[in-house]
C-alpha cells in the first residue's frame, strides 16, 4: 500500500483548496456531534459544491489528471459503442431519439459517439449531458467545439433529470463506481456496524466504527441476504443503499430504449468473496491507487467497485428488463473493434503500433477488458444487442 510520502505532492493551490475541504468536512462531523457516516464524508469529498473532487477546478481526466478512462485511451471506444446505439435507434424507429450521458468527464466521450453516429448516418435528435460541475460543463463544451464544432447545437447540459420520459439510450460510463457507499463489518450474526469518520487534531480524519441503524442493518440484510450467511465475522465491505432510488429514477424518464452501464465491478458472489475481507474501496491520485481516503481530500478520486447483481435486481425492481451483462472486451469485440483495427494500415507503423496498444489496453484481462463490465437494461427492447452474443453473456448468478 502506497503511503503519503511515496505518492506526489500537490502544488500550494490544490492544498490549500484541500484544506478548506478539510474545514468544511470538520465542521460536518461536529455538527452531527463527532462523527460522519462514511457514505457523508465521500458524498463531501467528491460533490461539496465548489471543493469536492468532482466540484472544484482541478484536472482529474487524462495523463494530465489522476485517471484515465476508456473513451479517453482511444476513439475506438467510442466508435463501438456507437455501433450498439445505432441498433437501438434503428429499433425506435423514431428520428425523435435521444441520448443522455451521465457524467461525461472530459467530454471525449460525446464528440467520438457524435462523430461516429454521423458517420453512420444515425445522429440522434439531441445529446444531453447531465453534469452538475460548472467546470466539467466548460471542459466538455471546449473538448466538443474543437472536435464536433458542426453538431454542438445538438447537445444540451442539465442540471437534473429530465421531467418527461423520453425515447433512446442513457450512458453511464464509470459513473456508479463514484456513488458515495456505506462501509459496513459484520459484528456476529445479523448484526453489524457501519464505518463512521471522526477528526482529531493530532490525527486527523480516522475510522470509527458504530452500530448500523435498525433500519439500515434491515436493508442491508435483505439486499445481500443470499451471501451474508457465507462471511466471517469482521468482514469488512462496501454497499450501495442509493443504487435503487437512482436506477428507479432513470427507469421513470425511459420511455422506450436501453441503458448502458459500464464500471468495473463483479457479480454479487465475487464481490462478497470470503476472501475480499477488506472490500473495494480504492483511491486515484495522479495515476496512484492507494486505499487511504483521507489523504488529500477533494484532490483524489474515491471509487468502490459496482455489485451488478444488485444492479439487475434494482432494474427489475424498477420495471426494466435486464438484457444482457458482458465484459468489456467481448462487447467492444462483438461491436466490430477487430474490423476497425483491420481497416488501419499496417505501413503506417507508428499509427498501426499505437492502435494495437490501445486495443490491448482496452482488452487484455490485465487491463480493462475483464474488471470492466457492461450491463444493457432495456425498456420495450425485444432484440438480439449487437454487443452482447449469446455465447459471450457472463451470469450475474
């Protein structure tokens, strides 16, 4: 584990933007007499208006930031998930089809689908990006300006939800690994405590660990019923209790069309893995994982890997059709990446060398292309998804 000494050293700006941060979580943690549920404190770390890691203005995209993501490490990711929105606007049938994209980062994502669904002569009506930082908002809109200056009029920025359900297909793309988590341990049998944050001066933000509300352990148990039997006591893990209010909402403004989710994550039975005593929760920071959430708040990302069996529970729960769950690499495959890489020229070699590492990076189990899921939750959705061949679909079982 990467300690604070062996990682770099922010500039005086970004400290001194941490250090507001720090204030405002402290003052949390004693307006709600000494201690934060840990859910409070990464939901601050990464949304507080203007300081948290997702709020402030900070570069966290790209060789330049702390991560790098999919569509950001080639345009062929894009260009095949272009291919599957295609399909889904073909079975519309309406030249009324939207997409919205949660979360879209730098903005690299909706200028490669755009340009590509020109290209396939299926743009869709509109393109919304539902982002809340006014800063990722400015990023994304130079990123489309220089690349799709021509289809720029096609994309709208939300601030919430639309109110009216609408035809199409809804992006997330490493969007539910940054939902804040509940981090929990279990006591003894049925019982359990939730990870809570307190802040001493000499220490700092540390773990402290209470009893779960009644009410909470209750959904806890009921949600992981099926492996909650199977853990050792002081098993320790992560939970998502906002997944299904969130896919619930989601599920209310599709009218007709699929949702893509693509995270790294596991099935519930990998997930909970006995063996996965510590659970999930990692940090990025500056192309550094390290699982220390309180270093550098508001300059590092916290992420927890996604449970995808309680996501199809919660689409069920929600009315929506679990469609089809792949990897990464099988849905990029089967979405036409090999006939892309056949169209380069192997004379070119410094252009031909450069697509085949990124087709590596995109595939090699070592990479993405294993960790990296996609589920296809569907709404009056009754086709074969090119993205998903049968043989190719993994189980949530």
């Amino acid at each position: 584990m990467l300690t604070q000494s062996q990682l770099p050293q922010p500039d005086s700006n970004a400290q001194q933007l941490s250090q507001q941060l720090i204030a405002n979580i402290k003052s949390q943690i004693q307006q709600q007499g000494g201690q934060l549920p840990f859910s409070a404190f990464m939901q601050a770390a990464l949304y507080e208006p203007g300081l948290g890691y997702y709020s402030n203005s900070l570069r966290k995209f790209g060789a330049a930031g702390d991560f790098i993501t999919a569509p950001e490490v080639s345009p062929l990711f894009s260009q095949c998930l272009a291919q599957q929105c295609q399909q889904i606007f073909a079975a519309i049938a309406d030249k009324s089809a939207i997409i919205l994209e949660f979360g879209a980062g730098s903005g690299i994502m909706a200028a490669e689908l755009l340009k590509e669904l020109a290209n396939l002569n299926a743009l869709p009506e509109q393109y919304w990006i539902l982002e809340l930082s006014a800063e990722l908002r400015q990023r994304q809109r130079e990123t489309l300006q220089t690349h799709i200056p021509t289809y720029l009029d096609r994309v709208q920025w939300l601030d919430h939800l639309p109110e009216q359900p609408f035809q199409g297909v809804i992006l997330a793309n490493e969007v539910l690994d940054a939902m804040p988590v509940e981090k929990f341990r279990i006591k003894a049998a049925g019982e359990f405590e939730r990870a809570c944050v307190s802040w001493q001066e000499n220490q700092g933000f540390h773990w402290q660990w209470q009893t779960m509300p009644e009410n909470l352990a209750t959904q806890l148990q009921h949600g992981l019923s099926d492996v909650l039997s199977s853990l050792p006591e002081g098993y320790e893990s992560e939970w998502n209790p906002a997944l299904a209010h969130w896919l619930q909402s989601v599920a209310e403004i599709l009218q007709h069309g699929l949702i893509l989710l693509i995270d790294y994550g596991f099935p519930r039975h990998e997930y909970y893995h006995p063996q996965r005593d510590q659970g999930t929760l990692y940090c990025h920071y500056r192309h550094h994982s390290h699982g220390d959430p309180f270093l550098y708040p508001g300059l590092q990302d916290i992420t927890a890997h996604v449970d995808f069996t309680a996501v199809a529970e919660a689409a069920l729960d929600a009315g929506l059709d679990v469609c089809a769950y792949s990897n990464q690499a099988d849905f990029l495959l089967a979405c036409g990446l090999p006939e892309r890489f056949a169209l380069s020229d192997p004379d070119d070699v410094e252009n031909h060398a450069r697509l085949s590492k990124h087709i590596q990076t995109l595939t090699l189990p070592s990479e993405m292309g294993e960790l990296f899921k996609v589920i296809a939750l569907g709404k009056e959705i009754d086709i074969a998804l090119q993205g998903f061949p049968r043989e190719q679909r993994y189980r949530l079982g």
